[in-house]
C-alpha cells in the first residue's frame, strides 16, 4: 500500500514538473518574441516638442527653428506649398504638401525612426503669395540640445488658481464652461498671453507661447488641455504636455550679484556628448535591460516551481 502511494506521489511530481516546465519553456519563449518583435511593433517615436509656430508665412520668407532646423516657402500654388527644410544651412528635403494635409521629416537612429518636424499646410493664397501653416518640431536625439526646464509634465490647475513655472513665469486658470477653459501666461504681475481652450477640439485645445526676438521665432510655453472636472468647490483644469524652454531674453541673478544666462545649444553639433543620454537612448541598451528583466522573471518562476516540488 505504502509502496504504491509512493508510487502515485512520484508520478504526481512528474506531472507536475512536466507541467511546470512547459510553462516555464512557454514564458521563456514568449519573452524571446516579445524581444524581438519590439523593433517592428515600436513604429515611429517622437521627443519632446521644441518648437511651435502656427501663422502664415510669404514665399521665399523662412522660419529659424531649433537644432540648426530652418523652414522656407519656396512656391505657393492655389491648392499646395513647397516646402524647403534645411539643416545647417543645407536643403536637406523639398516637399510639396498639398492644402489640408502634412508631411513629418523622419530620421533613422539605431533601427529607431524619430519624427523631427511636423508640417501641416492649413490653407495657400497666390494672391498675396503666402501659406498659412503650423510647424511641429520634436528635439533630434542626434544634435546637441538644451533639454527643456519642465519636460512634457501634467499639472491639475484649479480655476481662479496659478501653476508656478520657471523663470518668473507662472499659467493661471480662469473660467471654467463645459469641457473649455480660459489660460493665462504671466510673467511677474504682467499678463503675457490669454486664450480660450476648446477640450473637444483637437485644433484648439493647444496653448504656445512665442517669443520673436531679433527676427526668430523662440518657443517658451508649450501645453494642452486634456479636461476638466467640476466638483463642489469649482472647476480644475487638468493639463497634459507642458513644456517650457529657456527665454533667451532671461537674465538670473547669481548670488555673487553677476548675471547668468542660459547655455545656447550647438546646433549644428553631429551628437549629444553626454554619455549617459547616448546610453538610455542606445535600443540595444533597451534590448538588453529588457532582456535582463524576462531573465530575471524566468529565473524567478524555475525557483518558485522547484520550492514547490520540493515541499511534496
């Protein structure tokens, strides 16, 4: 009797084992996949936004942005504009975007296609030869960058209330209605730029503060309204994709009493050279973090599957 339950708990083990194996084997193997389709399934990515402009602009007129980026009208035609994007100096691409349409200049970085520069042909005259347009411009992992003071952040901002910035600047909320909200940019006590958002909408639930100094255009403030909510005590605004970029025209005070500006960034510069921005940037960096983690959790299933073959 004894020997044949010994008998029965052995090839319950067995069973068991075969069974915790297979499911082992099967994690492990779904975890290679999952490595190894990442890149096919990422598809395109995109860095924070660095510089807004939503205007019109006259043919053979350009636009500075950042990184050594530049964008000049070089047609307009009644249904379309060419577009001519340079870099450094150098037209790197000339593109012919039709009325209500776009087109996003790519680059390839470790098998990664970043999205650069978003343009979107909003309307064209040829009677007075200029192009209504809105440019999108993400930071170029492969140039030099002054990264942004505050980075793509959320902030819940109740009405009547303001959200302190960096470099004397602070965003208050006003009135609240439906799905919309009023925003305010000071500086100080001085109002710098007010604006109605439209949550429901897409094209107008964005708020970009510019600054043109010496005929370039600078983006400081870059936010979005995602909702609102009201409760008993009033509205709150919540806010996703703020950013905001140095002024170059901000002067701080050190404590020596000097004044200091920030660093400007080396446009023009092949890649970033700070190692540790290149490494968490690096996929195979990505590749072999995720790599460690599906070791990490395989290892820990085989131990948890022979702690219980061991307690039977």
């Amino acid at each position: 009797m004894n020997q044949h339950a010994r008998e029965t708990t052995e090839e319950t083990t067995r069973m068991t084992a075969t069974r915790s194996m297979r499911i082992v084997g099967l994690a492990f193997v779904l975890s290679l996949c999952v490595i190894a389709c990442t890149p096919t399934c990422a598809g395109n990515v995109h860095e924070a936004t660095i510089f807004y402009f939503d205007g019109d602009i006259r043919t053979d007129r350009s636009i500075d942005l950042e990184q050594g980026y530049m964008i000049r009208v070089k047609e307009v035609s009644n249904d379309s504009a060419t577009i001519d994007i340079l870099n450094c100096g150098k037209t790197i691409k000339t593109q012919d975007i039709p009325q209500e349409s776009s087109y996003t200049l790519e680059k390839g970085l470790n098998n990664i296609n970043y999205d650069i520069i978003k343009i979107s042909v909003l309307g064209a005259n040829t009677t007075s030869n200029t192009v209504s347009l809105t440019i999108e411009q993400h930071i170029d992992p492969d140039r030099s960058f002054d990264y942004p003071l505050i980075s793509d952040v959320s902030a819940n901002i109740k009405e009547g209330n303001r959200e302190q910035l960096k470099e004397g600047y602070t965003l208050g909320v006003g009135s609240i209605t439906d799905n919309n909200a009023i925003l305010t940019l000071y500086k100080g006590d001085k109002t710098i730029k007010h604006e109605k958002l439209y949550g429901d909408n897409p094209d107008k639930r964005r708020f970009v503060y510019m600054k043109k100094i010496g005929g370039n255009h600078h983006t400081i403030l870059v936010v979005e309204l995602d909702r609102v909510s009201l409760d008993a005590t009033g509205g709150v605004a919540h806010l996703r994709g703020l950013s905001q970029f140095k002024d170059p025209e901000y002067v701080a005070i050190t404590d020596s009493g000097d004044s200091a500006q920030g660093n400007e960034s080396l446009p023009c510069d092949s890649s970033s050279n700070k190692w540790n921005v290149r490494l968490a940037e690096s996929p195979y960096f990505r590749y072999l973090l995720s790599g460690c983690v599906f070791a990490a959790i395989f290892a820990l299933i085989l131990s948890v599957t022979r702690t219980r073959q061991k307690s039977r």
